[in-house]
C-alpha cells in the first residue's frame, strides 16, 4: 500500500532511474513530495485557437487539424523535422531539432493531432518549435480539462520522459489513489469552520485536479493559508517567548551625554519621525525586557543618528555599545559620522576590521574588556571569539539582511544577559514582506526625509543620448558638482553584453582628459587601503568624478555629489538603483539620477526605468520590486526561510496572510508555548523544520 511516506521510487510511473533524478533535480523523495509539488499554472486545454487567428503575442495555444508534410530538411550539421500543419484556416510551420528521427516516423498525414505550444514568428512566417502533439480520439478527449495543471520540470527531468505532461500523468494517477485518512488533518474542525477553510485532503485533490474553478480558488486559499500561518506561528511563537521571558537591561535614565548632544550639538533638527522612533527604542530600553527593533529607513532619513542617540542612552546607564555594518566602506563611514559627532561631547570611538593591524587590534581588545573602550563600530571582525565586552549594553547591526542568522545571534552572546537590538536596514520593504521575514521584531520606520532635502531628479536616458550625458556632466562640474558613474561589471563576460567598469573609465578619460580632470576608480578587487584612499580623494574634492561598481551602494556620503549616472542600469533591480540613487541628493542642492540603457529593453526593465523616473518613494519602489520579482530575490530573504514558500506570492496574498497572522495572534494570545493538547500537533510542525512546515516529517 502507498502511504505518504513511501519512496518515490516505488510510486507507479516512476521507478529507480525516474527517481534518482526526481531526488536530484527537485528534491522529492517521498509520495509527500510528489503530492506537495504543486503546479504553478492551469492551462484550457478544452479551447481550440483557429491558425488564422494565431500571433507571437500569443502565449502556449492549442491547435487541432492535420498534417500536409512531415519531412526531414537541412545539412548534417542543422537536420530538423519540418511540418506544415493545416485546420483549414490557414497553415503554420512545426519544427523539431531532438529527436526527429523518431518523430518522422511517429506521425502522419491522414490522422487529426492535436498540437499545443508557443508561437514565435520566424522572418514573416509563424511556427511553433518542439510542440506537444496528442492524436485526437476518444481517449484524448475523456482527457481534456479547463484546468490541467503544468508543473515545473528541468531539462534532465524531460531527458526522462518527466516533462510537465509526465509529471502531470504520475501526479493525476497517484492522487487519484489518495483516501481522506491518508491526509493529516492538523486543524480542528472549529477553526476549519471559522476561517471558512476546506479540508487538508481537499485542498490536495482540487490542486492538482480542480473539479470547477471554485473549488481550485478554494484549495489554493487553504494550503496558501497553511503555509503563511505555520511561518507566523514559528516567528509569532519566538516573540512572545521574548517579550515574557527574556530578561533585559533597563535604562533608567537619560543621562547629560544624551542631553548635551540633543541640545547643543545636532547638526540639525530631528524630524518627527525620528523623534517618534526615538520615543519608541527609550520605551523598549525601560521595560526590562530585551529590545529586539527593526528600523526601516529609506537613504538619507537620517537612522544613524537615531543609532548614535541610542548608544548614548546605553553610555549614560552605564553600558557599551556597539555597530556591526557589513562592509569595510559602511564601518568606516559610521566610524567617521558618529566619531564627529560625539567629539563635540569628548565620547571616544573605536573601529574594528579585518584591516585593523594586530597591534592596534590587541589594544582595542583589551580596553574593550577593561571598559575604557565604551563605543566600538566595526564588521564581522565583532563577533570573533577574541572580541569580549565588559558590558554590552546594545548591539547595532545595519544593512542586517547582508548578514546570517548566526552571525547575527552570535553578537547576542557577547553578555551574560543577552544586550538590546536594534536592527537597522536603507532598503524598504514591503508590509507583507516585512510581516514574514520580520515577524518577530518590533518595527518602527522613519518615513520622512531631513528638511532642506530637495528630492533627485530621475531621467532615463538611451544610448544614443551620450553625447547629452557628456554635456551635462561638463556643466556639473564646472558649478563645482562631483558625480558617480557605475557600472554593474569589473571586466567583459563572455555571457554579457553590459559596458564594463574599465571600458567605461577608458571612455571617460577620453571625454574627461588629464590634467584638466580627476577621475577616481573605486571596486571590489581593490584593497582596502586603496578603496579608502580613493574614497578620500573623492571626498575632498581632490577628483571631480568617481568611477565605481556598486561597492558605493551604501555607506559613501559625499554631499557635494549631485550627479549619479548608473551605466546599464537595466541589469539592476529596483530596489538596487534605489539605493544607488541615495548616494546623492544628500546635501542642499539639486540632484540628478541618469539611468543609462540600451535601446533594446525587456517589458519588466521598461517597467522598472519607469518606476525610478516617476517616484522617489522607496516604499513604493520596494512594493513595485515586489511584484516584478517575487521575495525570492529581494537581498535577505534567503536567509528566512521565505524562499521555502511553494504558493504564496506576498505581491498578492497580503489579505491570506494578515488572516494566517491574526489566526496564529488568536493561538498564542491563549497559549503561548502551544502547551494545550489542542495545540501540540502545531508545536510539532514548527519545530519539525527551520522554516515553513513539515507536516509529512511530524511524528
């Protein structure tokens, strides 16, 4: 008898070759598997398209007639099967390069076929390559469906006859065998009913074989929902475990350090959402519980000096802090902006990288242990075993999706009791995907910009406009403007037609020529010595133009920048040009973003020059980048278990998962370590794995 957990190879249709590349290639192992890989969309195959009516615009169609030639053309190099098929509305070209030999002989003129594939036009004809092609009879037509589900596949899978059609056949045929208490049920009837749910079992029929597209919307809203509520289940779970029974230091006091700086020597006035952010960490400061915040905010809303006021509210109770920032440049340029700062007050900071010289090194490790070093920034090199504290108070870390898990938790255990958090990040992420990755944090967000900020000016430029980018660039310069050029490569790559960084140096040194101009290079291959001196330079005005790879994201602050031209800025995300974008604009002057393309763009880069041009929003930008991507590529979420959804889309589901939320809130407000007997078999589950749930792998 197949139960879910048998192997894979002893399911009908498979066997140990099919199933040594299903374990592979897309990692089923078990009946639980097969059954869990679900299709990612449903096609009509009970709808015929007329060959007159067909376009390249067209996704896959089907086409039903027949053969009026079936040959074998081309050299022993190029040999392809050609068909011309008709439907007596017009005719169109079919061609095979695999496995024509075979197929020559497979079909001919006399019978009806049913062919199914993507139109593409070839000169000013249209064709159709390497089509599905089905005899039309009796037994096809008992097969025809207004909802057949297609299933990703691999070329190695297809190799085996495991295409989406073979997969759909050993799918349909094993759920077909499936009986309702083969299923686990893990939800009780009463939630089943209050949630207005189907059951497990019928979620798992109607995703594979919908009965009626009511029933796959409701099969769909279940196991989307199963998935998203097991995910805040888990991160709900760890939140309340902190919030009631973490213990934390209390700051009592906001002590002189913290009032002198705030009344004498801001640089400027802080907004009012920096102000209520501020209000929001002193009260998690108070509690004595662990903090344990996130803040969100775009380029330039000013988080680092929120981050500076909240280690002076650790240094007036008596404790240490510290910056963990993931890049050498972004340590350097905290070290440097809260080393100014705090000098007004005499507050002496320290800085540790990987740069930092052994001599240097052993004498920061030894004042940090002795408590004479009360502020130190620095990168990973903070969480190696030699690093240990006297008092650590409160761990920064910034950009902290750049950073594991681990690597995270391991500046945690720097203190006996475990010191405050504040999570910091300049990329903006969307509210559903902040809930998942996110979940357990407490989140504040500053979501307005100093005043004076004159907002960048985004213009998209083609290629054939360089001629106008030189022009402007000249008149930049000669106000006393410096400008960035970026570029998304070091050097060509024999995949990629993108302008390289050095290619583009070269240009702009023909157009920009010594001595009359300086022009700054900046990447990774440098070391950092050479990236600091370079940064420098830049910073002093000492070169009008700065030439870099994307090492500039964040952490360089030059306000007298006002220009960024970003070089084939259609190979960069949304969220990317965003954050490349910040690095100007950060003075009183008006600045400008020029995104450089070519004239040949993809709809979804079309759509994403389109976005930068028309807001500056980076909530917005985050949402747009979203939904054009999925989660799957936005920086952090592989590390969250995000990766792990199978259904869920955060681009569209935001309604399912507040519902999965307020359902998990509604469990834990009532049983916060899931001790119930109602609700051990969900303990279960979200111990049984790292991330999304298991429900096949629970005991």
């Amino acid at each position: 008898m197949v139960t879910l957990s048998t192997p894979i190879e002893y399911i009908k249709g498979i066997g140990p070759v099919k199933a040594d590349v299903l374990k592979k290639e897309l990692n089923i192992f078990t009946a639980h598997d097969l059954i869990t890989h679900y299709p990612f969309r449903y096609i009509d195959r009970t709808k015929f398209y007329n060959i007159k009516d067909v376009s390249a615009d067209l996704p896959n169609i089907q086409l039903k007639g027949k053969f009026i030639s079936i040959e074998i053309v081309g050299n022993k190099k190029s040999k392809r099967l050609s068909a011309i098929f008709s439907d007596g509305t017009g005719t169109i070209e079919l061609v095979w390069f695999k496995g024509y030999q075979w197929l020559h002989t497979k079909f001919n003129t006399k019978s009806e076929y049913v062919i199914f594939g993507k139109p593409s036009l070839y000169g000013s004809k249209h064709n159709i390559t390497h089509p599905e092609v089905n005899e039309f009879n009796d037994d096809y037509v008992k097969t025809l469906s207004a909802y057949q589900p297609v299933y990703n596949s691999t070329e190695k899978l297809k190799q085996k006859g495991l295409d989406s059609e073979g997969l759909r056949r050993i799918i349909k045929q094993y759920v077909g065998q499936i009986k309702e208490f083969d299923v686990p049920e893990f939800h009780s009837p009463d939630f089943i009913n209050q949630h207005k749910l189907v059951s497990h079992f019928s979620a798992l029929i109607n995703i594979h074989i919908p009965s009626s597209e009511q029933a796959l919307a409701a099969a769909l809203l279940r196991l989307k929902f199963d998935e998203l509520f097991f995910v805040q289940l888990k991160l709900l779970k760890g939140y309340k475990h902190r919030v009631n029974h973490t213990t934390g230091f209390v700051f009592k006091k906001v002590g002189p350090l913290f009032t002198e700086l705030f009344e004498k020597y801001l640089p400027f006035e802080l907004t009012v959402a920096q102000k209520r952010v501020l209000k929001e960490i002193r009260s998690d400061l108070g509690k004595g519980k662990q903090m344990s915040r996130l803040v969100q905010g775009d380029v330039g809303s000013g988080k680092t000096i929120v981050a500076a006021l909240t280690m002076l509210l650790a240094l007036d109770n008596g404790f240490q802090s510290c910056l963990m920032a993931p890049t050498e440049i972004l340590a350097q340029q905290h070290f440097q902006t809260i080393s100014k700062l705090f000098a007004s007050i005499n507050i002496e900071v320290a800085l540790l990288t990987g740069s930092t010289k052994e001599k240097q090194k052993k004498n920061i490790l030894e004042k940090l242990l002795s408590n004479d070093i009360k502020i130190i920034i620095g990168t990973h090199a903070l969480i190696e075993d030699s690093v240990k504290f006297n008092c650590l108070g409160l761990a920064i870390i910034d950009e902290q999706h750049r950073f594991g898990v681990a690597q995270r938790s391991k500046l945690q255990t720097k203190n006996t009791t475990h010191p405050h958090v504040l999570v910091m990040t300049a990329t903006p992420i969307p509210r559903t995907l902040a809930m998942t990755l996110y979940g357990d944090l407490d989140v504040s967000v500053i979501d307005e910009l100093p005043p004076g900020r004159k907002p960048i000016s985004t213009v998209h430029y083609f290629e054939s406009h360089r001629l106008r980018l030189y022009g402007f660039l000249r008149e930049q310069i000669e106000i006393g403007r410096q400008i960035y050029v970026v570029y998304p490569l070091i050097e060509e790559s024999e995949k990629m037609d993108y302008q390289n960084l050095q290619q583009g140096y070269d240009n702009l040194l023909n157009e920009f020529p010594l001595p009359i101009f300086q022009i700054s290079i900046l990447h990774g291959r440098l070391t950092p010595l050479q990236k600091e001196y370079e940064m420098e330079r830049f910073a002093k005005a000492q070169t009008q133009i700065m030439v870099a790879t994307t090492v500039i994201e964040v952490g360089v602050n030059v306000p007298n920048a006002s220009v960024m031209v970003i070089e084939s800025a259609e190979k960069f995300g949304l969220s990317q040009l965003h954050q490349l974008r910040g690095r100007v604009g950060r003075g009183a002057e008006q600045s400008y973003c020029i995104l450089m393309t070519g004239n040949k763009l993809s709809t979804d880069a079309r759509l994403r020059m389109k976005t930068m041009v028309q807001t500056n929003d980076g909530f917005e930008i985050s949402e747009a980048d979203l939904k054009l991507r999925g989660p799957g590529d936005i920086q952090g979420t592989q590390q969250s278990g995000i990766m792990d959804l199978k259904l869920s889309d955060l681009a569209k589901d935001a309604t399912i998962l507040n519902k999965a939320r307020n359902a998990a809130f509604d469990i834990l407000d009532a049983d916060p370590e899931l001790a119930l007997a109602s609700n051990l078999e969900y303990a279960k589950i979200i111990a049984s794995k790292n991330s999304v749930f298991n429900w096949n792998r629970v005991g």
